[in-house]
C-alpha cells in the first residue's frame, strides 16, 4: 500500500511538473509574439511620426505661400511670375496623409490580450482608434470641399507646363489667367483664407497625433526593455 501510495504521489507530482514546464513554455511563446508585435508596432509609429513631421513642414510652407497670396491681393501689389508657386501651394489643403496601420492589424489579428500591460493596451488602442481617427476623419471632410475648389482655380488660373517634372507632378506653378481681373475676384480670395484656416485646424490636430505617437513610442520601447530575457 505505502509503495502503491508512494507511486501515485511520484506520478502525480511529475504530471504537476510537465504542466508547470508546459505552462511556463507556452508563457514563454507568448512573451516572444508580445515581443514581435510591439516591434511591428514601433515600426508603423515611427513611419506614422515621419509621415506627420514631414506632412507639418509641407504645411508650415504652404501657409507661407497663402500668406503671400492673400497680402499681395490685399494689398494690390503688382503681378510677378516669382508668384507662380505660391499660386500653387496656396490652394493645397493638405489633406492626403497617409499613415501605417499594419503594426496594429497584426496586433488584432493575434488579440489585444498579448500585451500584458494593461496601461500599454490601452494607449495603443486610443490613437489607433480614436487619435488618428478623429485626425483622418476631419482631413476627409476637409478633402471633400476640394473638388470645387479645383473646378475654379482651373478657371482663374493655367499650369507652366514648360515647368513639369515628372519626380515631382504636383508642384507645377500656376500662373493667372487675368491678374487684374484675379485682384478683383470676389471668390477666390475668401477660398485661399478658407483652406488656409483649414490647414490650421488639422495643424492643431497633427501636433496632438505627433505628441501622442511620440509617447507611445517611448512607453512601447520600456515595455520592450522590460520583456528581454
């Protein structure tokens, strides 16, 4: 009886050790797909903060160039051709960013519940879904005025094709169709102040997102330091 009892106990407490080397296995994989995921997700925020940075600059020249435009009608100052591209980049709305999102579909695709850190989770899920998104959303709805826009500065104004290059096709400078006659527009003066206090919003908007992504960056990258064996 007492070997018989002494068996059990052996076998017992053997199969409790491959359940606990079991278990500490399968906590070990998970750290290593925590791992790879949060890497994948640096990835996507440090494109995200590029992009962002990259995208605030564009804005800050356009917003020179608008400057420019509306002083000069303002103020009548005579026509130069050195306006061209100021005509161009005035009516850009700045509407076409781009962000990464594949770090965060492959954390959705594994579940949220990989990342142990609560606080971690539930940073990276507000600017995925609410951060960016409320940024995304308004750049949309700002996009959808610029069909119109189009429609007239096409009217008013014609492209130094002459000037086209093809590594960069959106820059073409614009040049008036009729200065005087663009002086006295009753339209296309408000439409320049209008789509540069757009920009300026979404300008508001960016610097959150920046400031966000940045954070969220640092606090994966102590989570990463945090998980290395």
């Amino acid at each position: 009886m007492r070997y018989a009892i002494g068996e059990i106990v052996l076998v017992v407490i053997g199969i409790l050790i491959a359940l606990q080397i079991n278990k500490w296995n399968e906590f070990r994989k998970e750290r290593k797909q925590e791992q790879k995921v949060l890497t994948e997700l640096i990835t996507s925020l440090e494109h995200n903060y590029s992009r962002m940075i990259s995208d605030s600059i564009n804005r800050s020249n356009w917003n020179r160039s608008s400057d420019i435009v509306i002083h000069s009608l303002e103020q009548g100052i005579a026509y130069s051709d050195t306006m061209n591209t100021h005509f161009q980049d005035a009516r850009k709305p700045g509407t076409n960013l781009s962000l990464s999102y594949a770090g965060y579909e492959s954390l959705k695709n594994v579940g949220y519940n990989i990342i142990t850190s609560d606080t971690l989770r539930k940073n990276i899920v507000e600017l995925f879904e609410l951060t960016y998104k409320t940024l995304l959303e308004e750049m949309e709805y700002f996009e959808s005025f610029q069909p119109d826009r189009q429609f007239y500065i096409d009217k008013l104004f014609s492209y130094e094709i002459d000037k086209f290059n093809p590594n960069d096709p959106f820059n073409v400078p614009l040049y008036p169709n009729n200065y005087p006659a663009l002086l006295q527009d009753s339209i296309y003066l408000p439409m320049i102040k209008s789509v540069t206090v757009q920009r300026n919003i979404i300008a508001v908007l960016l610097y959150e997102n920046i400031k966000e992504t940045q954070r969220l960056i640092s606090l994966i990258k102590n989570e990463l330091k945090k998980l290395k064996p």
